[in-house]
C-alpha cells in the first residue's frame, strides 16, 4: 500500500481579509495523520488579505504565499498551487469559511485508504449541515452537475463543489487551461477521462450571499457550460 507522508492544502485567495487569518487557524488546527503544507495563492488582492498571509507565514514555516502580479481568476490560481505543492496529496480549499477544514480526515480518508485517487466533496448528500440560501443558485449546481455527469459519465451529485482531493500523481497527468471558475468543470472532465477511482463523501456547507462576498455569477455558469461541452467532446 501506498504510503502517504504530507498533504498540500492549496488556497486561492481574493480579498478575503475578513476570513483568511481565521482559515489558516482552522487548518493550522487540524488534527491529521500526516505532514501538512499551506500553499496560499493571492490573486492580487487590493485589500489586506496579503499582509494577513505573511503574518502567519512569519510563524509558520509550512505555509507558503506566492502572489500573483495580476488578478488572474481561481483556476489560474490553482495551477500555481499545483506547480508548487510538495505533497502526496493535494486538497483544495477556498479562503471564505464557506467549507470547514474539520472535515479533512473524511476528506483525505478514502485515499489513504487506498480505496480512491479522488475524492470530492459533496454538499448535497449525507446528513451534514448547510446553510439554506438561494434557490436558483442551487438550481444552476444542479444543472451543471447533471450536464457534466451526461458527458463524463460519473455519477457525482456536486461537481462544483470547492472540496476537492487528489493524489499528487493524478494531478501530474493532468494538464489545465482554466483561468477562472470553468477550473470545476475541466478537472473533473479529464479526472473523468483517466478513469481513476473517484469517490464522493458528505459535507457541511456555510454558503455566503453576494453581500458577504461570494464572487461566482452567472458568466461562469455559462463559461461552466461551454467546458463542460468543449472538454466532453474533444481531448
């Protein structure tokens, strides 16, 4: 069985100073069975997000910031992380308190395990907390989840959902060209297509409104629409 020794905790970040110190405290808190690294990626912030970051970073040698010169979008973010992720395995997290990082262990469980290669989480499924928001925003997840579903065949229930984990080696194989939030639906378009073990376990969810900061709109839900189309017919 594979041994796995560190994991990568990639955390793209925009403007998000109200919450980014509290984030790394949480994931800084949690208990696990391996080495953690915090990899956080500013997008070029214009608030203090970034000064946030190095406070922490001054305390703690396992968290790394790179800062992007332009604001490039959460997908390019992401690669950057990627690139730079020294772990075996590799969990994506957003900067807001939307997602709890106390759910690491059930995250990361089934690969350690040696059971899956991927594992999402999903904010529709099981018993666990979420917060009640907005129906058609709800609505358009769900649209999108089944349209990916028709073209890669997977039956997952939240394709959009930020949680998402993978073995260093499944990202190795994968090259992405996403630049904003079409990141969701291209990843799991060519996971789907290296035919890995995939494995979909329940979250909570505390969901923020548009006021609190939440950044997805509608353009993205139709560039999410085209990837979805473009990487499910072609390589």
């Amino acid at each position: 069985m594979k041994e796995f020794k560190k994991i990568s905790i990639i955390i793209p970040c925009y403007n998000e100073e109200k919450t980014i110190g509290l984030l790394i405290e949480k994931v800084l808190s949690v208990s696990i069975s391996i080495d953690k690294e915090l990899i956080v990626i500013d997008d070029s912030s214009c608030d203090n997000s970034t000064e946030i970051v190095e406070k922490y970073q001054s305390f703690y040698p396992n968290i790394k910031l790179f800062i992007n010169k332009k604001n490039k979008g959460k997908g390019y973010s992401i690669r950057q992380g990627f690139e730079q992720a020294t772990g075996d395995i590799i969990l994506i997290q957003d900067a807001d308190l939307e997602y709890d990082p106390m759910e690491y262990n059930k995250l990361i469980n089934p690969i350690l395990e040696n059971k899956a290669d991927v594992v999402y989480g999903s904010r529709f499924i099981g018993g666990s907390q979420r917060r009640i928001l907005f129906f058609w925003h709800y609505l358009g997840n769900k649209f999108l989840t089944i349209l990916s579903n028709i073209f890669t065949n997977l039956n997952l229930s939240d394709m959009e959902t930020c949680y998402k984990v993978f073995t260093k080696e499944i990202i190795k194989k994968i090259k992405l060209k996403e630049d904003r939030f079409g990141f969701e639906p291209e990843i799991t378009a060519k996971i789907a297509k290296l035919e890995c073990r995939i494995y979909e376990v329940g979250i909570t969810y505390f969901g923020r409104t548009y006021k609190e900061g939440k950044k997805v709109n509608w353009k993205d839900g139709f560039r999410a629409i085209f990837v979805i189309i473009r990487d499910g017919l072609f390589d």
